[in-house]
C-alpha cells in the first residue's frame, strides 16, 4: 500500500515560488518546466536561471500572502532563512511543497525517474541516458549535438531542442534557421554560419566536419543547428560517421521535417484512410546534373510522394512521373517557405505546374507534394502567409 497519489495539476497562471539555491537547480526546475511557468524568488532564489526576482515579503502576513497566491512553493535549500516559514504558509494554505533535496520534507513530487530528483546519486543511477547529460558532465573531449531547427516557425523547435540550444558554447548553424533561435543561444556562445545554397556552398562539407571536432576537442559543448530534421536530406548521418571515427561523443535532436511541417500548414494530410496508403520522401536534386529516382517504383496507387529541393528541377519530375504511368492531372502542390508568414501554396494538375510556378515567381525554399491527397486542400487550409520572403531564406534553393 502506498501513500502517495498521482495527480495533474493546473497552475491557472499563478507563479511557482521557489526558496533558496543548490548546484542542480536548474535541472531540478526543469523538471516543472512548461512554456506558460513563472518561476518567482527572492534573496539565493533569484540567482538561479530562469526565476524571476521579487522584493522579500516585508511582514509575516505578506508572506502567507504570497504563498496562498502560488501554484506551488519549491525548496531548493532547506537551511534558507525563510523555508520554515514558507513550509509552514504553504500548509496553512494548502499550497503544494516540493523540497526536491529531501522529498519527504514536502507535500508534492513531480512525475522523475525513479530515484528522485534529476541529478541526484539515485536518480543518475536509474533514470535513462537523456535525462542524465547536463552541460557540465559533457566529457572533457567535449560533446556535439547535432539538433533539428524543424520547418521554419521558430516555435515550431523541439523542447528538447530549444533547452540544448540554451546549453551550447558553440552554435554552427545553416542559413535555413530562424535568426530567433540564435537568440536562445546564451550571449557568451559562439555563433558560426556555415549556410549552403545550390551550388554555392558557404562552407565545404568537409570544413563542417573539422569544425564540429575542433571545436568539441576544445572540450565545448558544441550544437550543430540544421534546418528540418538532421536524418532527413540533412547530411547528418555523414557529420556524425565523422564524429564516431573521431571518437567524439555526439548525440541528436530530431528535428519537426519540412514535409510534416509544410503540408500540415498547407491543409494537405500527407496520408488519409481513403486516398493515400503510403509516404515517400524523395529528393529532386541534382547530382552530377542529372535525377537520380526511380521514377517506375515511385508511381504507386495510394501513394503521396514529396520532393525536397526540388524547385529547380521541377520539369523534369513532372515529365519523368507522367513518363511512367502517373496520370497528367493528378493533383500537385508546391509549397514556399512553408509554416512561417512568407507561406505561398501554388496548386496545379501534375502537367500543368511548372507553367504555374514560372508565372507565380514562387522562389525557394519549396517543397513539392504530390498525390490525391493534395485536393483536401480546398477543404482544409486554415494558414495562409503574407508570401513575402523571410530575410533568413532569402534567394535559398531548398
């Protein structure tokens, strides 16, 4: 029989006050964490990361005062001056107390590993790999992480991306990725662009490769920012071969795809029970001048297909697919800049889209969808961006 009971609770916008300070603060914080959470402290509380400072209650009834008014009181350090009296309010009000040092000291424990607290011997003992790699146990040969940006909306970043991001002494980052998450980044990091266009290569490849084990042989914690997700028409598969021959330790961040992020912005459901079985992603660049797809096994029945970096070769897609059996007026989309303001859909039957796109002038970034499903637009379009181009993808080929 057990004495505890698990519950959700909801903070209606009231502020989590937090006491005092200890080294895993940060961690044990996160552990609440949510996009909506206001940490709120005084005195050692207000140096930790991510509290806000408030003035310390200036009487006793001010203090319950401000105890009542919070979603829950967390106690960092025990022997703070005030935690007596915070716990005591905090029980007068039947406000929740997590004391994440000595659980039983308070009357609620978020949902951790079993073990207790993040960061704690027990807890670093059985909790999984993820949830035991903070900045600061980064080996000294130092550590890469190789992370998703996703489609284009900043807000569309994992969690897990944005509090990796927030952990990096080195950002090396492509052109595709919101100038606001490089804002994320802490001020002290060190930024290096190592964007790419067609043909155009900021950065050879095998300079990226050198950079990610200088930098992590400096003993750094080194974030490798791409656009989309990094496995898919990402090279993150060669960067971290590279890192594995090298003896660097890595780990990656999936990232949100441009073909999930683009076609659930353009009302377009890449699969649906009564018109497409299957999803294939492929890429229209070229190599060496030439497609490299095997157009017969693409054309399918029940099938979407979606092309990255496609825009430039778009000709030639469309009359390799109707060249192997596709029908002319299966439906087509091309999608600009898709999930952020400057988001343009043009729409055509498969014979008829490049023309479309010459008139439209859509530009790139783009991504090319393909199938019955495409015609559920009509129905289900709910985003429609300004079409005009973000300064960040200006002139890209994607």
């Amino acid at each position: 029989m057990t004495d505890t009971l698990t519950l959700t609770m909801r903070t209606g916008g009231r502020p989590v006050l937090v006491l005092g300070a200890a080294p895993e603060a940060e961690r044990w914080l996160d552990a609440l964490a949510l996009s909506t959470t206001l940490f709120r402290g005084w005195g050692a509380a207000a140096t930790v990361p991510g509290v806000a400072p408030a003035a310390r209650p200036d009487s006793e009834a001010a203090l319950h005062g401000m105890v009542a008014n919070s979603a829950m009181v967390v106690i960092l350090d025990e022997h703070a001056s005030d935690a007596a009296a915070v716990l005591n309010a905090a029980a007068v009000a039947n406000v929740p107390t997590w004391v994440p040092g000595r659980p039983a000291a308070g009357t609620a424990e978020p949902a951790l590993p079993a073990g207790g607290a993040p960061g704690s011997p027990a807890a670093s003992a059985t909790a999984p790999a993820e949830t035991t790699l903070p900045t600061q146990e980064i080996p000294a040969t130092g550590f890469v992480s190789l992370v998703g940006a996703g489609p284009g909306a900043p807000d569309l970043l994992t969690l897990r991306g944005l509090r990796t991001l927030q952990k990096a002494d080195v950002v090396i980052h492509d052109r595709l990725v919101a100038a606001s998450l490089l804002e994320q980044v802490p001020a002290a990091a060190e930024r290096i662009f190592v964007g790419k266009r067609r043909s155009n290569h900021a950065v050879p490849q095998e300079q990226i490769n050198q950079l990610l084990l200088d930098r992590a042989r400096e003993g750094k914690h080194v974030v490798r920012l791409k656009g989309g997700d990094p496995f898919i028409f990402g090279r993150g598969g060669e960067e971290i071969e590279h890192l594995m021959e090298a003896g660097v330790p890595f780990r990656v961040v999936p990232g949100v795809t441009a073909a999930s992020g683009c076609a659930a912005y353009a009302g377009i459901p890449l699969t649906h029970r009564d018109y497409a079985q299957s999803c294939v992603f492929a890429t229209g660049h070229r190599r060496e001048g030439a497609l490299d797809l095997d157009f017969q096994g693409l054309v399918r029945a029940g099938r979407t297909l979606v092309f990255y970096m496609g825009l430039h070769s778009l000709q030639d897609l469309c009359d390799g697919l109707i060249g192997h059996g596709m029908r002319a007026d299966m439906p087509t989309a091309l999608v600009q800049q898709g999930t952020t303001v400057a988001q343009r859909v043009i729409t055509a039957p498969l014979n008829g889209l490049p023309e479309a796109v010459a008139q439209s002038g859509i530009r790139a970034p783009t991504l090319l969808i393909i199938g019955e499903v495409v015609a559920l637009r009509d129905r289900l379009a709910w985003f429609e961006g300004t079409g005009e181009s973000m300064a960040w993808a200006e002139n890209p080929d994607r």
